[in-house]
C-alpha cells in the first residue's frame, strides 16, 4: 500500500484536509513562498505559505520552475502531475494560502 500525506489547510475556506502522495513531503517546496518574502507569515515547523498568483501562474502554464542550487542560472521547467494540478485547484478553490504537512 502506498504512503500518503495529508495537507492540512491552515486558512481560506473551511474544508476538509487533502490527501497527497508521501513523495509530496519533498516536493511542496517548489511551491512555497519564501519565508523571507514581503508580506510571509510566520510559519511553525512542516507549514508552508503558498502565493495565489503562484497558484493562478503554475495553472495557466501547466509547469513549475526549479533552479539548480548549484548554478542560478540553470532552471528546469517541471510539468504538473496530476496530483499537483489536483493539489492547487483546492488552494485556488478555498482561498488556502497557508498548509501543514502531516504523516499519516
């Protein structure tokens, strides 16, 4: 049986957490704001701010961009899985801008 996640919304709309693949736990910071970003909130551990125009930005285009930590000028474009398509519709869809990740 496969490993999960759950995203737990920590603001928006009232609604029912969602399950994620267990490899989610790494990936979800390709989509995080960083901290030290103007307006971020103050995060606890396993929580993640997500901008809405990312969101709106990574759903028009159908990909995200990744930069080698090693040469910053080195991005890949990364196509969404299905899973990450399924992933921003609820946080566009409930107005979520803040998660926590929890094991199941």
């Amino acid at each position: 049986m496969s490993k999960s996640v759950r995203v737990v919304p920590l603001d928006g709309q009232p609604t029912a957490t969602i399950e994620m693949p267990e490899r989610f736990r790494l990936e979800v910071v390709y989509f995080m704001t960083p901290g030290d970003a103007t307006g971020a909130p103050e995060l606890g551990p396993g929580e993640y701010w997500i901008e809405p125009q990312n969101v709106e930005r990574w759903l028009d285009d159908g990909c995200f961009s990744v930069v080698s930590p090693l040469d910053a000028e080195s991005v890949a474009e990364i196509e969404l899985s299905e899973e990450h398509e399924r992933w921003l519709e609820w946080l566009k869809k409930n107005q979520i801008t803040r998660v926590r990740i929890v094991r199941d």
